[in-house]
C-alpha cells in the first residue's frame, strides 16, 4: 500500500472516530460538557475545542499537491517550522488520537457511554464501522478497496 492510501485511510478513520464520539455526546447536558475533569485541558468541551484549533492551523499549513512537498508553518516568535505534509499528516492523526482519548476517558465520568473508537483502520473491521460510513455518505469501496489488494 502506498503513503497516500494510508494517509487517505488514516484521515477517514479520524473523521469515523469524530463522528462517532460527537454522536455519544449529542445528549450530554452542557454542564456536564462544560464540567472540570481530569485530563490535560480541564474539560471535554476545552479538549474538543484544542483539537479542532490544531486540526485548522495544520490543515491551513498544508499542501495538497504531494506528500513529500515542504510546507512552512509559522511557530510564533519568528519561528517557521519546515516539515513534509506526510509528516504533518501523521503528526495531526496523532495528536487527534491523544487527546480524543482524553475527550474518551472524561465521557466515562458522565452519564453517556464512551462509544468504542478503535475500529476504522483495518479492511477486517468493516462490519462495525458501516452504519457510521454509511451516515457519512461514504462506501467502503472507495476508502479500503484499494488497501484489501
């Protein structure tokens, strides 16, 4: 499989896992979604709303064009950080994957059920992500067809 394939993939299992996570929270009271918890920013709300302040700046500093371009992001203080889209790619799924695990563990301490969050990587897994896919107006020929080779 190739980088963009994987990087394709990895993209539509962050969205899946999103997706899946605002849905449990869907009837979470505001007070508990605004409620201090455990965890690196004090809340789910300030913890959702890092990572979509993350997800814009390192989205906004991308190029489209090829994984192995350059892209300079502008770190403050007069600072430009150089670094390949691929492996900005895979720093943001990453990020996106820590701190949505902390957004998971402080759903726990609600009344809503954290949903399960780990099942939109691999072709075999399939059965427990269509409904999501599905509501997403995805197939899952277009996203895995071409990683089940």
């Amino acid at each position: 499989m190739d980088l963009p394939s994987i990087l394709r993939i990895q993209a539509h299992a962050n969205r899946l896992a999103n997706h899946r996570l605002h849905g449990a929270m869907r009837t979470l009271p505001q007070a508990e979604f605004r409620a201090r918890r455990t965890g690196y920013f004090p809340s789910l709300a300030e913890t959702l709303n890092h990572i979509l302040a993350v997800d814009l700046y390192y989205i906004g500093a991308l190029s489209a064009d090829a994984c192995a371009a350059s892209v300079a992001m502008d770190r403050g203080a007069s600072r430009v950080q150089r670094d390949q889209v691929a492996h900005v790619l895979m720093h943001l799924f990453m990020h996106q994957t820590h701190h949505r695990g902390q957004a998971h563990a402080m759903l726990s301490g609600t009344p809503v059920a954290p949903p399960q969050l780990d099942e939109f990587v691999m072709p075999s897994d399939a059965h427990f992500r269509t409904t999501d896919m599905s509501r997403l107006g995805w197939n899952e020929a277009d996203i895995y067809g071409a990683s089940r080779r």
